[in-house]
DNA sequence: GATTAGTTGATACTGAGTATCATAAGGAGC
DNA sequence: GCTCCTTATGATACTCAGTATCAACTAATC
C-alpha cells in the first residue's frame, strides 16, 4: 500500500509540483476502497475545503492514473470510475441490484488470451474482464422478492 | 445474418411498432461492418432524412440491443459504440490505433467464473470480456513509428 | 374509416468531462 | 528569506452523449 507521502515524491520526480490541492486529492483517493468517480471526489472535497475546482479533481485523477496510483474502471452508464490499484492485476464484480464492488484476483485468462490473438491476429495488449450478478445479500433477497 | 424484414418482424411479435424511422435505422445498422456510436446513425440519416430525431435514434439503438441484433462495447473515450451481433455468444478486440474491431467466439471463462463465485459469494450472471489491443496493420506501422 | 395506444421529433435539460485564461503559488536558485 | 519563472489552480463557459417531456402523429386492430 503507498502512502500519501510516497505518492505526492513520486509526483515530484516526475517534474509535477507538490500542491495543497493534489495533496488533499491523494490523501482522499487512498482512504477509498469502493469505486468512485471524479465528481464524488469533487463533491466530497468541496466540503472539506470549498474553493477547490472541478477541473483540479479530474486533472489530478489523470496524474494519478498515469502514476499507476490509481485505474480508470468503465461503469456500465459509460462513465468511468477509478480505483486504488493495489498489486497485482485485480478485476470487480459489480452487484446488479446494490452496487456492491468486489475484487478478485487470479484471473487466469493467459490461454484465452493466447487463443483469441491466434483467431484474430491481435496483438493483445490489455483485457478488460467485468462480471455482474448478485452479492450475497442480494441472493438472498431476491429469493423473496423474484425479479 | 438477420435480414432487415426478420428483425421488424420480431419486434412486431415483441409488440412494438413497425414504423419508418424505425426501418431506416434497421437498414443502416445492417449495413455497417464496423462499431458505430449512435451520433454516427443520427448524422448518416439526417443527410438521407431531415426529419429524424435523436432520440428515436438513442431510442432504436437500445430496442435493437434488447433484441440482440446490436450489442453495445464500451468505447476508452467512455462513450458507447455498436456493434451488429452474429450468432452464439461472442467478444470483441478493440484496435486501440485504428478502431478496428474482430470478433472472436469461445471465450471458454466458465472454470474461471466457478472461482471467482467461490472467491467473492457473488451469483455471477453475466460476464463481459473485452480486449484491446493493435490489429495486424497496425502492429505493422507501430514497428516504424513508436508510440 | 374510427379509435387508441405506441411512437416520433423538437426542445430543453442533465451530467461528465474539457478548454480557456487570469490569478495564485511551488520551488529552484540566490 | 526573497525573487522569479513556470506550473497549477479555479471560475467560467463550453462540448458532447444521452435523457425527459410532451404535443402531434401514425401503425395496427377492430
């Protein structure tokens, strides 16, 4: 797990300026453990500090994406939403009825993948691989209430 | 492959109406062998008819996906694209250079899905695997200009 | 042909994300 | 600590995809 400190030196050798704005940014993105998008930043943000500005949060979560610190998800309304990258290459399964994200990780798909750039002649670069369905406590709900 | 007649034919029997814009639309969608965003059939059939509205467009589009004679693939920009769906369950690999779409059957991820249901709790559903990566051309040109 | 319920298109709107630009502020060098 | 230059900021206005509304229209059944 990185740490705000390591993330905003890493900025810094990168030739980016170490900002309040960033700082706080960074701090916010690493509490977060669910998906969330730019406008819940911004909008959790703007209570904590009002002046902040809409185009600081979305340039900031690109800073971020590009740093590796965090990954752009696509969400099924087309928008994105980001996530802490934690080690590893991960994946989320989202929950059809309550949202709920989880992770899991082990995706195996090197022989899919391997077969598929054989079919195609693609050279496959990166996969994008999202599961839906019914988290635990939606199963059990969905029993009583048939959908 | 659908014909234009079998597709209005089964929205008849889905009980909605066979109506013009709605058979234009058909006839445009079948045409096209590539991913298509819905912008691209409102501007292609405003030249052909001044009077079509966008959101019959928008409108037709998610008829045509309930109906599987579309489906919808996820564009990096974040926006949708179309695309028209063969038999059987298939997956695309997006170009990221040129756009190019291939698609590919047999994905084969039911092993992997058992897993994960056991990892998360989740009852999965339904799954969606999409690749990105460069098509045979452009693995060529990307050989002389670097990205 | 009359009826009626689904469909259409114009319009205005929303929400995500971007462009612009004057102002603010980080930080390197002194 | 101060100066200066360059990057970053935030307000604003904008674009673009997609949606909501609603009066007018029309397909399809009788």
């Amino acid at each position: 797990m990185r740490t705000v400190e390591a993330i905003l030196e890493a900025m810094h050798e990168r030739g980016c300026r170490v900002t309040g704005p960033r700082r706080v940014i960074v701090e916010f993105v690493l509490e977060q453990c669910e998906p969330f998008s730019a406008e819940d930043v911004f909008r959790a943000l703007r209570r904590v500090q009002q002046t902040i500005g809409r185009a600081t949060v979305f340039r900031t979560l690109d800073l971020l994406a590009e740093l590796g610190v965090v990954e752009r998800v696509h969400h099924p309304s087309g928008t994105h939403r980001y996530v802490v990258s934690s080690d590893g290459h991960r994946h989320h399964v989202v929950c059809i009825r309550c949202g709920r994200v989880a992770e899991f990780s082990g995706c195996n798909l090197e022989p899919i993948l391997a077969s598929i750039a054989d079919q195609t002649r693609f050279r496959i670069l990166d996969h994008w691989l999202e599961l839906s369905g019914l988290c635990q406590t939606c199963q059990g709900e969905t029993m009583a209430v048939s959908r």
